[in-house]
C-alpha cells in the first residue's frame, strides 16, 4: 500500500482526488490532507508518506510558488530512510513552476488535467523512484538540467524580481490581452492592472507591452 498526503488550497478538489484513487484499482491509502504551507509541513513530518502530492501555488509560507517552500523545508525527508517523494501536481503548465519544483526536489510534475487512473500510475512511479512528467513537460526539464541550465537560471532570477499577481498580469499581456480583459481574468480593477504592469516592466526594464511579450516568448513563459 502507497501512502500518500494530498497537499491543495482547495477542499473540494482534495475530495474529488481521493474519490477518483479510491474508485481505482492501485493500492493507495491517503493518510493525510494539508490546505496551506505550514499545514503541509506538519502533516508530511507527522506522516512520512510514500509521496506527497503537492500544489504549486499553496498559499502562506514566505516564498513563491509555496510549494517550492514545503519542498525546501522538507528538505532533508528526500534523502531519509525510506525516503519521502514528492509529486507535483497543478493547474500550471508554466516553465517556472515546473522548474522551481524540480529544482527544490519534486520528482514529478503533472497538470490537474490528468486522469485518475494517470495520477494513480504517476504516484505509483514516483514512490519507486521514478521521475514523471506531463509530456509537455519534459522538454522544460531537459532544459534546465540540461544545456539549457544558465539560461533557465537566468530566466528564474527575473521572474524572482516579480510578484505571484504580477506574473499572472505579464503572461496574459504578453499573450495579448487587453487590460480590460486582465481584470475581468483576475478580478481586479483596470486601474491596478495599469499599476501591475508599470511594475514589471520597470523590474524587468523592458519599454512597453511589444517587449514584454517578445521576452516572454523568448523564454517559453506564454
């Protein structure tokens, strides 16, 4: 039996999660649920499951995406006796998160697209030690860990210099929104979209929203 801890923001998500494993046929028992990242912590320490299936963005915690924070602060559970593996698990397809999680010591990244026969043979894999990746995934990774690696650290260093709500205003502008349509996306008014995107193009010291989008495409980000 695979015991594993689902780690998401969202109860209802949690819920259906361990509906579709417990309507299959792997042999997984879910020990333990955390919502945010300090919850996540103590439960991972409290359970040492197997896998730990992780959310990117979790909130709380000091850095971003939180989930790289419960993979730093678990740290030293990868390397224990047996060791605690970690399978990231998100809505986002971006380049970032999927490296920042790697990079911290996910062995896997798979989007929340996945089926629940998929997500149950991922866990499968990554509690023997595999590594498992969505496909179009793969290639951010031979990127990183592969020629690509200085660039890919480049890239992370400017997207450090950005907030979680300004990197969710830079991709769709770079991907072709209107403000308007950023706002009515994220909730917010007209005005603080203005406001966010001032913000990064200074951090970033592009000159207007043609730069940013060609920065953006540069780097695999839309």
């Amino acid at each position: 039996m695979t015991k594993i801890v689902l780690v998401d923001d969202h109860r209802m998500f949690r819920t259906g999660v361990r509906a579709e494993l417990a309507a299959g046929d792997a042999p997984i028992d879910v020990v333990g649920e955390a919502g945010d990242v300090e919850e996540a912590i103590a439960v991972v320490e409290a359970t040492r499951p197997d896998v730990v299936v992780l959310d990117v963005h979790l909130p709380g915690g000091t850095t971003r995406p939180g989930g790289r924070e419960v993979l730093q602060r678990c740290g030293h559970l990868l390397t224990a006796d047996p060791p605690v593996r970690f399978l990231a698990l998100s809505v986002s397809d971006a380049a970032e998160d999927v490296i920042a999680v790697i990079r911290a010591g996910a062995r896997g990244y798979v989007t929340k697209s996945i089926s629940g026969p998929d997500l149950a043979r991922a866990i499968g894999r990554v509690a023997e030690g595999d590594a498992v990746f969505s496909p179009r995934l793969a290639g951010f990774v031979l990127d990183a860990f592969g020629a690509g690696a200085g660039e890919v650290a480049t890239v992370e260093d400017e997207l450090d210099r950005l907030s979680q709500r300004e990197r969710e205003v830079m991709r769709l502008i770079a991907r072709g929104y209107a403000y308007k349509e950023v706002a009515k996306e994220l909730f917010i008014s007209v005005k603080t979209v203005e406001t966010h995107v001032s913000a990064v193009l200074r951090k970033l010291q592009l000159s207007n929203r043609y730069e940013l989008t060609r920065w953006a495409a540069d780097r695999r980000l839309l």
